[in-house]
C-alpha cells in the first residue's frame, strides 16, 4: 500500500507520533512518503529527549522511507 503523510505542524508530539506512524508501516512493507511542511520543516529544532525525533527521522530514511519538505 502507498501512504502518504502531510505534516505541517510544530507541536513536537504531533511530528513524534507521524515519524512513529510511518516507521511502524515501514516495517509492514508499506511504501510511506512523509511530506514536512510550514513549521514542521524544522522538525530537527523540535527534537528533545522525550521526542527524539532526529532517530526517527534517521531510521525512517534508513528503511527506504521517503521524507520531503
């Protein structure tokens, strides 16, 4: 299945919860876009240690998930 998902918000748990999303559907062998928009682009900015959300975003890309902005 194609997903696709559009995130343009910069609430840290809102990204957290999509990154969290797409690498659960990932590993069902789902192909998954993420599209960052507006303030979600500087999802790195949000990242913090109850939303790590730089090693989601890492593993995410390493299992052949695309992430455009």
């Amino acid at each position: 299945m194609k997903i696709a998902f559009m995130i343009t918000s910069a609430t840290p748990e809102t990204v957290w919860n999509a990154f969290r999303l797409a690498n659960i559907m990932l590993e069902n062998m789902d192909d998954v876009t993420i599209f960052l928009n507006g303030p979600s682009v500087r999802y790195a900015e949000l990242a913090s240690d109850q939303f790590p959300l730089n090693e989601l975003a890492k593993i995410f890309t390493l299992s052949e998930g695309s992430l455009l902005a």
